[in-house]
C-alpha cells in the first residue's frame, strides 16, 4: 500500500487495520520496511513515540557576491543593528541587494536562529509581493504545518510573531515598495534585525527609529578596482585614461559596470575604448527615450545584449517575457522551443554576460531593470504573433508539468485533459511522488504568476487547470493564501470565457478553499451554485460532492443532524453510481455525524464498513481518519478498550504518514477518552501534547485544548 511522510507520498507495506466485527484480527503481509510491532491484550497498550521532525534553522541568503568600495556601507550597517531595522536605500543598480547579503554572511553567526530572506518584487511587473504571501513563506520555512498556514494578514502576523519572540534571527527584506509592504514582516524579537532594501528612503519605517543608510555610487577608485576585478587589472593599467570614461559613463553604478567588465572579459581583443564609445552611443539614443535616471544601466545592457549572439538574443528577449522571478533550463527550452542542452548553454552565455543570475537549485533570475530590457527587446524586436507562441509554449510547459507532478502525487485522482497546444518536447518526469509534491510546492509562485499571464492573454482555459492540476499540493500541504488566489484566478477565468465544465469545477474547488478558512456562508453558496452547475451538464458524481461538502458546511457550524441529512443524500448517489471510494469516503462522514448525534450503532456500522473499503486503498490519511472516528463511536458506546485500540492505531498511523495534524486530533481523542475513564493525568498528558502539536502548526484549534484543560482543573477545586 501507499503512504506518506513528511514530504508526500512514499511505498509502504500493505496493512490491514480494521475489524469487520468486534473481534481482533491483525495482519501483516507483504514487505515490511522498518520495525513491525503485532500486540494483543497488553494493559495500558501499547504506545510508539517518534522524536518531532525538527528542521534545522533556516538559512535563505542568497550567495555572497564579492563586495568593492562598501567597506564604510558595511561599516554602518554594523553600528544600525542598535536600531534593529536597517533600511539600505539607493538608485537602482547601486549595489543594495549584494551588500545587504554580503553583510547577512558576515554576521550569520550571530544570529543562532536563522536568516529569512525574502525578494518583495517592489519594482516588478507583476506588481510588489503581498505581505501575506511572504509570511506564509516565513512561516513554512520556520516548521510551521503547510496546511495550517492561515490565509487573514492580521492572523499570519500574530502567528509569525509569536513564534519569532525571543529568537535571534535576521530577516532581509530586499526591493521593498513601501513600508506598509514591510512592516507586518519586521521581527518583534529586540535581539533579532532586519534589513530593508528600497529604491525609497520609507520615511515610515524611519519615524519607527529604523535607521536609514544612503548608498551611494562607487567613487572612480572603488569603481576601477570593480571594472579590474571584472576584465583583467592589465587592461585597466594599459588603458587608464579609457577605462576612466567607462566608469563615468557607469556613473559608478555596480551594475553597469558588472555588464560592461563582463562583455569586456568576453571579448579580450577588444581595447576599452571600443567599449567607452558604444556606451557613448547608445546613452545618447537612450536619453532621447527619457530614462535618465537607468540610462547608464540601460546603456551597458543595451550594448551587452547588442553583442551576443543570435540564439543568445533571441532567448534573452523571450524569457523576457517569463511572469515570475525564477526560472530553470526546462522553461527557458520550452519557451524557446529550443533543446534543452541547447538552452543550458545559451543561460550559461547570458550569465557570463551578467545578463542573468545563477540562483539555488540550477535556476536563472533577471535583475528587474534587466528584466523590464529583455521585454523591451522582446517587443520590438518579436513579431505579436511569435510572442504570442512563446507565451503559449511556456504556459504550456507549466500545465503539462503540473498535471504530471499531480499525477505523480495521486495516481488515482482523474483529471480533466488539458488543453495544451505545444506539448513540450522534453517534458518533466519525476522519480516518484516525493519529488514531485515538492516541484509542485517550489513551482507555486510561477503557476499562480503563469494563471494571470494566461488571464491577460484571454486563454480562459489555462487558469482554472492550472489550478485543477496543483489540487495534490493543497490536500498535501496546505498553502491556503495561494489555493484561494489561484481558485480566484481560475473562476473569473472560466466566467469570462463561459466555460461551463470549468466554471462548475471552480465554484466546487473555491468552496473548499473558503470553507477551510471558516467563510462558512460563501462555502455554502458556491457549493450550491457548483451542485447546480453539475446538474445542468449531467455529472451525477459531482453533484454527490456537492452534496457531500454541504454537510462537512454544516458540521463546521456544529448541525450534524443537518449534515446527516447532506451526507445520507450524497452517500444514495454514490451507491446507485457503485463508485466504492467515494462511497467509503462519505460514509466516514456519515459515522462522525452519527456519533455526534448520539446514534453509535449507525456509525460504527457506517465506519465498519468504510474502513473495509479503503483497507487496499493507496490512502493511509483517510484510513486513520476513519480510526479516530471509529474510536470515538465505539467510546461513546461504553467500549473503551476497543476505543483505545483504535485511537492507538490511529496515532501510529498518523505518526507514520507524517501528519501532525492528524496525530493533534488522535491525540485529543485519547485525551478524552482518558477524561471519560477518570484518568486526569493520562488525559493532561495527551492534552498537552495535543496543544505542543497544534503551536507549532499556529492552528486556531488550540483554544478546543484549552478548554479540556480546563475542565480538568475547574474552579473551586483543590
């Protein structure tokens, strides 16, 4: 059978957990990897603890650039730490990213408990990052439970705050708009540090006491020893005078002068000259366009490009068009409809261009001033028509990559084919299911920014299936704020374009989304638009979904008699449709409405046999739910050393898969079931590990533990 660990799913050997009857039957069969333990009648049963899974400090600094001339920068940024919030301001290219990072290496040691880092897109195309989107990310690098990462600002700040007190960390927050951006990500610690980086001063941030630091342009000393550095020290001393002018003409911005130096190195026959009066040139057609404030930059890019070689150029000016900030070989070779080996080589010139950056994980970043050029060639220098066709094909790249890594993740689920024009000719392939959960969580920011390209370029059907195929990632591992906004994307997609079986498919998928962020009234609205979608295009089995979330709708509202009635409905369709595991998923439903209502015969019967359903199910999450319901049905029947049995299962089960959630709520119902048999301590001690569980998760459910506390210890008791 299969199950799941910490990162997805992996092969396990096949189980057999539940009891068709009261009796006891346990066994084993297939390959056991790891430990097997097989018990019966020990008093007290039997209780496997595994250590939590602790993740080492985070550790996000890009890698370091060597730094010129910022000797006095880093100076100061040492005496800012007293104010905790540094604010790097400066010209675009003036070196702000690289001596902040420079710095973060230098003082990493100081900070025993990490460094976040995070890119706020201020100047972007796409428009500046959300505060939320980057405390989510904070939160799931500090171990925060994926799936228990809330979507509402105000409760991912005190979240992150929380858990950030005390601690001693830094936090870089590079290319900030404004200081509202910034703010809520600031840590509250007075022994952690931030620093901002920002073409803006953020006067809000200096009237909080951050300190303010100007970098300036490397003087013409600092700015030879970089150009040095960069083309050979020999050319600089054989040209003095010329290699003079090209600084000036750098106006002393590192940038530029990283281009220049670099098409210098490239080309060792070239006299500096050659370069000082292409800059010349091309400034003067460049001020004519009014970018005065880039022009040096946008010369030096201008004359680098201007010199690469055609498939070079063309691959530049293509990627140029890319929504998102990070891309590797596959994309750019799709995009390009180029070999991958060829496009590996083609980054590689572009990167010893300066042109590109080398990023983690074999990865490719523009700078945005270099970004914003490579689209302006595009532009120009791109028919619409081949534009259009790059757009396509990397679009293309992403929703065939996707629906294979969600294949990957559940081999079982159907999914509609996408509508794919240019199927990539290398395509993405993924070693097992592992692998590819966690292309599909590191890929998330490049299909939601693909979702909007795919929007603006009215391709209504890309969105909402980019969001049918990242469906895997969100029951793995959460990513509530990004599931709500690419539902959103896909259902204003579908609207426009009047897609009937996307539109059905998308109220469904953004019911779920709202209702797990506790919106239970516009949960319950796009469940009964979906339902009525799903009858108009004949699709009984969605309708029995639709059914099926109304009730869990009315369970979160604490109506289980009213979810019975949703449940029952949803399980007749399924039955006269014979789709069993759709059916044992409804009937655990059914069994915990049962038992809330008081009706134990029912659902233990309900839950009897849905558990024989999913035993060779490739589906241990839904299994052990089943468990814990069970236990609870046969603890409100009086039989509580079966209870026990079951919840102890359960726990393993949930322990096993990685589940932490899943452990937080076996865990409380042997808390309870502790409680019932009059064993406070054995209940406090259950408790309490329920509520470590679910802090390090920032679940809200922590105030349900609260509460068994309580009534352990009630007032006026001794």
């Amino acid at each position: 059978m299969t199950s799941a660990g910490p990162e997805g799913p992996r092969e396990q050997a096949e189980e057999t957990y539940f009891d068709p009857a009261d009796g006891t039957s346990n066994e084993v069969s297939g390959m056991v990897v790891g430990a097997s333990v097989q018990a019966r009648d020990i008093k007290g049963g039997v209780h496997i603890h595994q250590p939590a899974l602790r993740l080492p400090p985070p550790n996000q600094l890009p890698p370091p650039v060597r730094l010129t001339g910022r000797a006095a920068g880093a100076a100061a940024m040492d005496a800012g730490r007293e104010n905790r919030v540094i604010v790097l301001t400066g010209p675009p290219g003036v070196g702000k990213t690289a001596l902040a990072v420079g710095w973060g290496h230098a003082v990493r040691g100081d900070f025993p408990d990490g460094v976040l880092f995070a890119d706020l897109h201020g100047y972007a195309p796409d428009g500046p990052a959300s505060a939320s989107e980057m405390l989510a990310r904070f939160l799931r690098a500090l171990g925060v439970d994926p799936r228990q990462v809330p979507t509402d600002l105000a409760e991912l700040t005190g979240i992150y705050r929380s858990i950030m007190i005390g601690k001693r960390m830094l936090v870089v927050l590079d290319d900030a708009l404004t200081a509202a951006q910034v703010s809520p990500l600031l840590p509250p610690s007075p022994e952690s540090v931030a620093v901002v980086t920002s073409r803006l001063r953020l006067g809000g941030l200096a009237a909080r006491g951050a300190r303010v630091i100007q970098l300036d342009r490397l003087d013409a000393d600092a700015a030879l020893e970089l150009l040095a550095r960069t083309m050979g020290d020999e050319r600089v001393l054989a040209q003095p005078h010329a290699a003079r002018e090209l600084v000036e003409l750098c106006a002393g911005l590192p940038l530029a002068l990283c281009v220049s130096g670099a098409r210098l190195a490239a080309r060792s026959r070239w006299p500096v000259s050659e370069m000082v009066e292409a800059m010349a040139h091309e400034r003067e057609r460049l001020a004519a366009l009014r970018m005065e404030d880039d022009i040096p930059v946008h010369s030096a890019l201008h004359v680098s490009y201007s010199a690469l070689p055609a498939d070079a150029a063309r691959l530049y000016r293509l990627m140029g068009l890319f929504p998102g900030t990070h891309f590797d070989s596959a994309v750019a070779a799709a995009t390009a409809a180029v070999p991958r080996a060829q496009a590996k080589q083609l980054l590689g010139v572009l990167t010893d261009a300066n042109l590109l950056d080398d990023a983690a994980g074999s990865q490719y970043r523009f700078h945005d001033l270099t970004r914003l050029h490579a689209r302006e060639m595009a532009e120009r220098e791109e028919q619409a028509a081949a534009r259009a066709e790059a757009i396509r094909r990397l679009l293309d790249w992403f929703l065939a990559a996707a629906v294979a890594a969600g294949r990957a993740v559940m081999p079982y689920r159907a999914d509609v084919a996408p509508d794919i024009c240019h199927p990539p000719a290398e395509p993405a392939r993924f070693a097992g299911p592992s692998g590819a959960l966690d292309w599909l969580d590191r890929e998330l920011p490049n299909v939601i920014a693909s979702a909007r390209l795919a929007a603006s370029e009215r391709l209504w059907l890309v969105p909402w299936q980019l969001a049918e195929a990242m469906w895997p990632l969100f029951v793995y591992r959460g990513r509530w704020a990004e599931r709500l906004e690419l539902d959103r994307l896909g259902l204003d997609a579908v609207r426009e374009g009047g897609d009937a079986l996307g539109t059905a498919k998308m109220l469904y998928k953004i019911g779920r989304s709202v209702m797990d962020i506790g919106q239970l009234d516009q949960a319950q609205d796009y469940f009964e638009q979906a339902m009525h979608a799903w009858r108009g295009l004949g699709q009984r089995d969605r309708v029995a979904g639709s059914l099926r979330r109304l009730g869990f709708v009315a369970m979160a509202r604490s109506h289980p008699d009213d979810a019975v009635d949703w449940f029952a409905r949803a399980l007749g369709e399924y039955r006269e449709l014979a789709d069993a595991r759709h059916i044992a998923l409804t009937l655990t439903d059914l069994g915990d409405a049962f038992t809330e209502t008081g009706r134990t015969d029912e659902a233990i019967s309900a839950l009897t046999e849905a558990g024989s359903l999913l035993a060779d199910s490739p589906d241990p999450h839904n299994q052990a739910r089943v468990l814990i319901r069970l236990g609870r049905a046969r603890e409100r029947a009086g039989q509580r050393e079966l209870a026990a049995s079951y919840l102890d299962r359960a726990l393993r089960a949930m322990r096993e898969i990685g589940s932490v959630r899943g452990e937080a709520e076996a865990l409380l119902s042997l808390g309870d079931l502790a409680f019932q048999a009059g064993d406070r301590d054995e209940a406090r001690n259950r408790y309490v590990e329920a509520q470590r569980l679910l802090i390090t998760l920032g679940s809200m459910e922590q105030a349900q533990v609260r509460m068994r506390l309580a009534r352990l210890d009630p007032p006026g008791q001794p």
